[in-house]
C-alpha cells in the first residue's frame, strides 16, 4: 500500500496513487487515478488537512459521484427508542469493528483503536460525522432489524455487517 513515496488505494471507488503533505501552515494532496487517467492536485496554505478532502471530492465530481458538502448536511432529531435500534457492534473487516453506543440522545461511534465520536442523524436511516467527512447508512431486514450499515468516506462505502 506503500512505495516509492505513494500510496495506494481505492478512492471513489477506483484504484488511485496518492500522496499529502504538511509544513507549518501549508499542507497540499496529490491524487492520481491511472484507469482514468485524472491527476487532482491541492495546494493550501491552511494548517488542516482539508486538502485531501477538496481533492477527495474534486476527484469525485470530476468521476460523477454526487459530493455532499459538509456544511450542506440538516441535523434531524430522533427519539432515544430509534437510535436504541442502532447499538451494537458492526465490523468492517476481520480487524476493525465501530462499536454504536446511546449516550443520552446522541449516538456515538468508537472505532477500534481510535477516539469515540459523535454521530448525527440525517434520516431516520441515515447519519453523518461532523468531525469526518463521513458516513453511515443503516439497513434493516423485512423485520425492522437493523442488520449492517454502509459505511461512505473518501467516497469509498464499506458494508459492515451487525455482530
């Protein structure tokens, strides 16, 4: 996944070599899509990486995946039942489980090994980070049981089915 000063891996959902770097005050990303032929490059003069994002959803815009800004996403509030339905443990691959807690009325995510974060409802199916450009979409079965919830960032979506 890495060499000569790349990486590689699927970014909206196609093979890409990429490459971010920093420095106080400036940080910049480079993604290449070689099936596609398409180079993004972003230089800022900002100390977040909020380079990879832009290139991220550049790239996406440019391959026709629809981009959801941030800023364009309407917090809904839910009853503590509904999200009640969400608790759980939902694994990503043989290493990496999100574990959804009820905290109060909010749902919270702790990825393995990482910091818990919150998570705010869109739909009643559908919820978004504020602190990640991402997001979870539930599925439930003929039965209302939620089952396992597509997980979408860098316009990548991972299944990740209920444990």
């Amino acid at each position: 996944r890495y060499a000569m000063g790349l990486f590689s891996a699927h970014l909206n959902q196609r093979q890409a070599l990429f490459h971010g770097g920093a420095i106080a005050g400036f940080h910049s990303e480079l993604d290449y899509y070689p099936d596609s032929r398409l180079t993004v490059v972003v230089l800022g003069n900002l100390a977040d990486p909020a380079a990879t994002d832009i290139a991220t959803n550049l790239a996406g815009t440019v391959l026709g995946r629809p981009v959801v800004l941030p800023f364009e996403r309407r917090e809904i509030t839910l009853p503590p039942q509904v999200l009640a339905d969400y608790v759980g443990v939902y694994r990503l691959d043989p290493r990496f489980t999100m574990t959804i807690s009820l905290e109060g009325n909010r749902l919270m995510v702790l990825p393995t090994g990482q910091a818990k974060h919150d998570v705010y409802a869109e739909t009643d199916t559908r919820f978004f980070f504020k602190d990640v450009v991402a997001q979870l979409v539930f599925t439930k079965n003929a039965k209302g049981e939620v089952i396992n919830f597509v997980y979408t960032q860098d316009g990548n979506d991972t299944i990740a089915p209920r444990q």
